[in-house]
C-alpha cells in the first residue's frame, strides 16, 4: 500500500472503524478520492468515504459493508500532517471537484525505516460528492492545530497507572467532551489538574524549607531558635497533608490502588467501569456526520447493541435500546425517530442484527442467526409438561423458563399461538396459554 | 321397485354411526367430547387456522348433544347452556357463539330460523342479542331426513299417497323413526329435497301441508 504513509484501519462487523482511545469523529464526506501523485506506489482510493476525526483521516472503501474489502481501509494520522494548504478560488477550481490538499511528512522514525523515499509528499482529498468541502476543511484544520495525539502522548504515565487499560484518562486538549466517558475524561481532568496544583504546592513547600534551612543557617549561623522550627515543622505537615490528599484522590480514579478494602471506592470503581464498558467515546452526531448521520448511526448503533443483545439473550425490546444507546452517549442524545430510522437502515448493509415487528407492534431488535425454531422448542416443552397441559402457562412462566422479560415472553407466545403451536384461554384467571389441541380433537369428530 | 337410481345405500338406518343412540335415547348419559373440558375452547382464537378448528370442534359438541338430548334438541340460541361449562367455569361468549352458529350455517349443519333477521344482524356488527340469533340444528342433514322420510313412505308403501306433515312428524305411525318430533321448518326443507329430486310434491298451504310421494 501506501507504504509508511498510510495505516490500515480495523473495522468492526457493521462497516466503522475502530477508534483509538480517545478518538472522536468530527466530520464525515462521501464519495472521496484520495490521491497522492508523489508516490508511485500509492493505492487507488476512490469514492470512499472520508471520516475526519481528531487523531487520523480515515477513507472508507465505497462497500465497506461488505467483508471482502475490509483490509482497505486507511488512514493518515493527522500527526504526520505538516501543512494544510489553503482553498485556493479560481477559475479552474469552479469545474473541478472540490479538492483539498495537505502536505504529509514522515518524522524521523529511527531503526525501523531505512526507506530512502521522499520525506514529505502532497495529497489531495478531492471531493465528488456533494458535502461541503469547505465546513470540511474547517474541521480539518482544526482537528490538526488540536493536536489531540500529542496531549495523549504527553501524558503515558496515566495510561499506565489506569486499571482498566482503557486509557480514557487522558488529557484532551481541544477535544470535545462526548459520552459518558467524556465526563469521565472531564472529571479526570480536574483530578488531574488538582493533582498538579499539590505536586506544585508541595514542591514549593520544599523548596521553601531548603531555603528556609539555608536562610537560617547561611544568615543565624546554625542559630535557629525553637521559634522557628515549629514554622518549619508545621510546613511539613502541610506537606504531609498535601500529600495524603494526593494519594487520596489518586486512589479514588485509580482502580489499581492496594486499599481496596475502601467498599466505597471500590463499588465507585465498579460503577465506573460498568459506565465505561457501555460508554461510546465517538458518538455519530449530526454535527459530525451530516448528510450521513442515519446511515453512520445505523453502524454504530449495530456495534453497540451486540454487548446487550448477548446479555439479553439474542433479543431485546427496542426501548431499551434507546435508553442504553442514549446513555452510553451521553449528552448527545438521539431521538427515537432516528433510532428507529437507524435500525431500518440495517436492512440495507450487511450487519449481524436486525429490527423486528411483532405483530402486536412491539419492536425488538435481535441477532440475525437468532432462530424462533428454537425459542418454540423450549416453549413446546414448557406447555406439554403435565401441569401444563392441565392449566396452560402464563407470559411469566415463560419468561422464567426462558429466562427473558414477561413482555418479550408474551410475544413468543403469540408468535407461537401465531405459528399455530399455542392456543389461548382468558378467563378470569387470567391470560394463559396451551398446547393446540384443536387440530387433533377434530380428527375424531362425527360433525363436521 | 319402481326407482332403483334413488334408493340409498340402506333402506334402514341401522349403519349410522349414531344408530345405537338413537333408537334407545338417553338411557346413558352424554359423554361430552375432550376438548369440551379443554379451557382455550371458552375463548375465540385469533389464529384464523385454529379457529377453524375451534368452531369445527364446537359444530361437532353442539351436534352431538343435540342428537343425544333428551328431548332432542332442533334449536338454538348462542345464550345456550351447552356453551357454559360450569365445572372448568368457562363461558363461550354469545358473539362467539353466534360466531360458531354462523359457521354451521356456512357448512350447512344449520340455518337461521329467520334468515332475513341473520342477515340484518350480520349487517349491524357483533350485536347478536337481537334476533337473528337462533339456528336449526341439522344433527341431519336435510338430505339424510329426506331420504328417511323416502324410505320410510317407501318401506310403508304409501308412494303416490298424500300425506299430510303433521301425519309424518306427529303421526303414530311414525313414531319410532328418526324423523318424528321433527320441527316442520326443518321436515319442509327436507322434503323440498324430495321435491327437487322429483320424487315428492307438496300439496296445500298453511297449516295443512300435504306431501305426495312417488
């Protein structure tokens, strides 16, 4: 491929790249060529689509639904962007597509790169779609002057002092705080910040001491009288106090702390890292996405749901999608029009789940290999066990036995009773369900 | 005899499976079929397949209780005790019912004691309160009476006689058939049969039907 210039991108099962920690998209244009007329060996990469986000430019393959062409995703770290060359307006550019380009240069990287090609080469994004090149490249010059790698990088000791291996505790320069873990990061942040403050206040405090001590010996001549040695030693105590609030506060965003024996921290800890593990750090927002926003959203919201739907048993009611989809986003709520224009959009790419109406209107999404016949199996056995067969089942002894909600048991039942497996019977007992015997009483009749 | 192409299979009814109950009536007691103890047969299916099977199943109860009571019974209205079962205390509702009537009638083992008062009330909706209600149980086919009554007058050598309805349904003589007790709402259109076959004529109006076998 592109050789050192260009990374290959993972993508995820429904189409989406896979983000670095603390990677957030900021805008997104389709049908995007990437050209780079410097090198030779350079890919064709044409009408894709370009996903700008604070730490790489990533082209997309046009069909990135589908598996075959997954390896092809790139990306250009924004890292090795040296210069972003200005729109330039003239005649020539009204009947061209619009285009952008941007100088790329390859850092030293020493051992690992003896390549003699040039040190620095030109690309050009031309734009063939419709989106707006120019809200584009704003972005992307944004995106650039952020330099939102850097502040990672500056920052590895955190990364390793974090438990969970998340490195979401990072500092975010000109990021915009998303999600849960953006607040996360946010309330990290001022940790952090206080953090520094104390190191600060306390280095200062030795320093003061070390002067101190100097003062009094260079000027008393080793005189210090008893006076003066409570100021000095109430000093250390402050230190000593800064110090124990440090650790403090240290412990109290650090999973890997040895005083777990702190209930409260600990169940902080959990608290924290079950929030993480259903944060998305890069939302699909319509400010970032555009034109695009369903469509983007759809895949997303197909990532996400896997987890859950594992959880629940291959199925699960479209309302609770919602609220676990908005609050894993955070602030960046959707609405349920757009969840649900999201999840018919699955029909249209090739994603392991899928949306389903129940006849009584209720809407699940599940996973594709999710199969009733087996669903049905459990339930036939559940209706014909003798007690059963005497007082039928209701919606919760399905869900017991199923092990689902009574809500999404009642509709396998009547997808049951549907398929003609069940029959049903309301009486003031209540809504229950049996095995269908009709069928097969009618063979013995006389009347027909 | 005279038409060999007409006379049925047996002369007598002896081969009918509901002979044996018939000819010593309700000396035991109706052994109501399974699904009259089955809870779901109280409540309407919505599966359309299923409720065709439900109403089938409730054709073949109504019929066979009405072949089997004591005296037998020849009507029916959907507020009928045969739709409670108070044991399992289940209820058909009368929409349903009526639902069930409505499809003895489609499968001609019924018909509406007045067909223009069904017709209305199927036309109003579900309200089946009204009239319209109540059917003619066919536990025989107007076909199967009619070819009881061609064997019987048969049997009897009246052929060519005028016999009046009353004589048949009420009469003495017929007394340990089949077809005595019948309603005569039920015996004329049995007899109609005969009509179309050309093998009866009905003779008169009112009350003082006469019927002339050939």
């Amino acid at each position: 491929m592109g050789g050192q210039w260009l990374s290959t991108v993972e993508q995820t099962s429904s189409g989406r790249p896979v983000f670095l920690p603390n990677e957030i998209e900021r805008s997104l244009v389709s049908a995007v060529d990437l050209e780079c007329e410097d090198l030779p060996s350079f890919p064709s990469l044409k009408s894709g689509l370009l996903i700008l986000t604070t730490h790489r430019l990533i082209w997309l393959p046009p069909d990135s639904s589908s598996t075959s062409t997954t390896s092809s995703a790139v990306a250009v770290p924004l890292s090795s962007v040296s210069h972003i060359f200005s729109n330039k307006k003239s005649l020539k550019s009204m009947f061209h597509s619009p285009r952008i380009r941007f100088q790329a240069s390859l850092f030293h990287d020493p051992g690992s790169n003896p390549d003699p090609g040039p040190r620095s080469v030109v690309m050009t994004i031309v734009v063939r779609g419709k989106g707006d090149c120019d809200a584009f490249l704003g972005k992307f010059w944004e995106s650039w002057r952020g330099r939102a790698w850097e502040s990672e990088a500056s920052g590895p000791a955190r990364g390793e002092d974090s438990g969970s291996g998340s490195g979401f505790y990072t500092r975010e320069g000109a990021v915009r705080m998303v999600g849960v873990s953006g607040i996360l990061r946010k309330e990290q942040e001022m940790w952090e910040s206080t953090d520094k403050s104390l190191q600060e206040a306390f280095q200062d405090l030795n320093a003061l001491m070390v002067t101190c001590v100097f003062f009094f010996v260079n000027v008393y001549g080793l005189c210090v009288c008893p006076d003066d040695f409570v100021v000095l030693s109430k000093a250390k105590e402050m230190v000593m106090l800064a110090e124990k609030m440090r650790q403090k506060l240290l412990s109290g965003s650090n999973s890997q702390t040895g005083s777990t024996n702190d209930d409260e921290l600990g169940s902080k800890e959990e608290m924290q890292d079950w929030l993480l593990s259903v944060g998305i750090i890069s939302p699909v927002t319509k400010e970032s996405a555009g034109a695009l926003y369903h469509q983007q959203l759809c895949r997303q919201l197909a990532d996400f749901v896997r987890i859950p739907l594992d959880r629940a048993g291959g199925m699960i009611n479209l309302i609770d999608v919602y609220c676990l989809f908005n609050r894993a986003r955070g602030t960046e709520l959707i609405s349920p029009e757009d969840l649900l224009q999201a999840c018919s959009l699955w029909e249209k790419f090739d994603v392991p789940v899928m949306l389903r109406k129940f006849d009584s209107g209720v809407m699940v999404i599940q996973n594709k290999s999710h199969s009733d016949e087996e669903v049905f199996v459990r339930i036939k056995a559940l209706v014909t066990n003798p007690d059963a067969l005497r007082t039928g089942i209701s919606a919760s002894d399905a869900a017991i036995t199923l092990g689902i909600a009574p809500a999404m048991a009642k509709e396998h039942l009547l997808t049951a009773e549907s398929k003609g497996l069940l029959c049903r019977d309301i009486s003031p007992d209540g809504f229950r369900f049996y095995i269908n015997l009709f069928p097969e009483i009618n063979q013995d009749d006389v009347y027909l | 005899m005279a038409s060999p192409a007409a006379a049925g299979p047996s002369l007598l009814p002896t081969t009918d499976i509901l002979t044996t109950t018939n000819t010593s009536p309700n000396t035991d007691a109706f052994v109501y079929p399974p699904q009259y103890s089955f809870p779901p047969f109280y409540t309407l299916q919505p599966n359309l397949t299923t409720r065709a099977s439900q109403l089938s199943s409730w054709s073949g109860l109504i019929l066979a209780y009405a072949a089997h009571a004591n005296p037998r019974l020849y009507r029916l209205t959907p507020a009928h005790s045969i739709f409670t079962n108070t044991a399992l205390r289940r209820t058909l509702a009368p929409t349903d019912a009526r639902l069930v009537l409505a499809h003895m009638v489609e499968h001609g083992r019924a018909a509406w004691t007045d067909p223009t008062a069904a017709t209305k009330a199927r036309k109003a909706g579900a309200g089946s309160d009204g009239g319209g209600g109540e059917v003619w149980l066919y536990w025989r086919t107007p076909e199967e009476w009619a070819q009881q009554l061609g064997s019987w007058v048969e049997a009897t050598g009246q052929r060519n006689t005028v016999l009046t309805l009353y004589e048949l349904l009420e009469g003495d003589a017929t007394s340990r058939e089949e077809f005595h007790g019948l309603p005569v709402e039920v015996a004329k259109s049995a007899v109609a049969v005969l009509v179309r076959r050309g093998r009866a004529q009905m003779l008169g109006e009112g009350d003082g039907v006469g019927v002339k076998f050939f």
